[in-house]
C-alpha cells in the first residue's frame, strides 16, 4: 500500500473554497516599494526596466527565490483579477502613463492622419491653387 502523499501549501492558497484558478496568474519578478502603501512595484526582469503595479489586495500568495535557486534572487508571486494586468488596466508606474498619454497625443492629428492615408493608399487630395494654406486659420490662401 502506497503512502499517502502530504499536500501541497499551493494548491490550499490559490483555491480557496471551491473556486478555480481561471483568474490567476504568476509571475517571477523583483519586488521594490509601490507608488502606494498598498501596492508594490513588480519588475519582470532582472535590468528593472519592466515593471507592474500589483495591488496588496491582489496577491494570493509568495515564495522567495533562493540564491541556490536563481543566483539573482527574486520573488514568484500569484495574483488574482490576473485580466487586470494582462490587459494593461492596473495601476501602472507613472513614467510609463505619462509616455502612454504623450504617444497617444503625438499620434493625433491632421498630419499624422494624412500620412497614416499615404500608407494605406488612401492619400487625401491636395489643396489646390498656387498658395497652401499653412497655418489653418482659413484666410490664408484665398
């Protein structure tokens, strides 16, 4: 007769009363401190170059890397509502926002628009006259 094997702290941790695991994700990282006393920031690779803003509330569980494990050390975590930062909706660092919302601006426009059209083949048509208006105010070029 086989032994019965004792169970794992995981499994107990990241299925709490019946639930799935669907909205869970791990990740390896760094921890460092957060933007906010109830989150921390959460870098994905080594150079701290990447990183997420995790909620407190939102870790399930933990397990420190070993130096025997991994020389550089570092931390796995388990998180739920994972499709909140899969999907780039959670709290991210604020450099990061700040560059999201200037790309966001840079790509506005009538001359973006008008080369985007040139790309795709739909070039807009020209003004037409000796004189291109410039500056947009509508008197120029009349």
């Amino acid at each position: 007769m086989a032994k019965k094997l004792a169970l794992d702290e995981l499994p107990k941790r990241l299925i709490e009363n019946n639930s799935t695991t669907e909205d869970v994700l791990m990740m390896y990282g760094f921890v460092a401190k957060g933007t906010e006393e109830d989150n921390i920031t959460f870098y994905l690779d080594p150079a701290l170059k990447t990183a997420v803003i995790v909620k407190d509330e939102d870790i399930i569980h933990h397990v420190k890397v070993t130096k025997s494990q991994n020389p550089i050390g570092g931390t796995i975590i388990w998180i739920k509502n994972a499709s909140l930062y899969l999907q780039g909706k959670a709290a991210q660092p604020q450099a990061h926002v700040q560059s999201q919302q200037n790309a966001e601006q840079f790509f506005q426009g009538d001359i973006y628009q008008q080369f985007a059209n040139t790309v795709q083949g739909k070039a807009s048509p020209r003004p037409q006259g000796a004189h291109v208006p410039v500056c947009g105010c509508g008197k120029c070029g009349q």
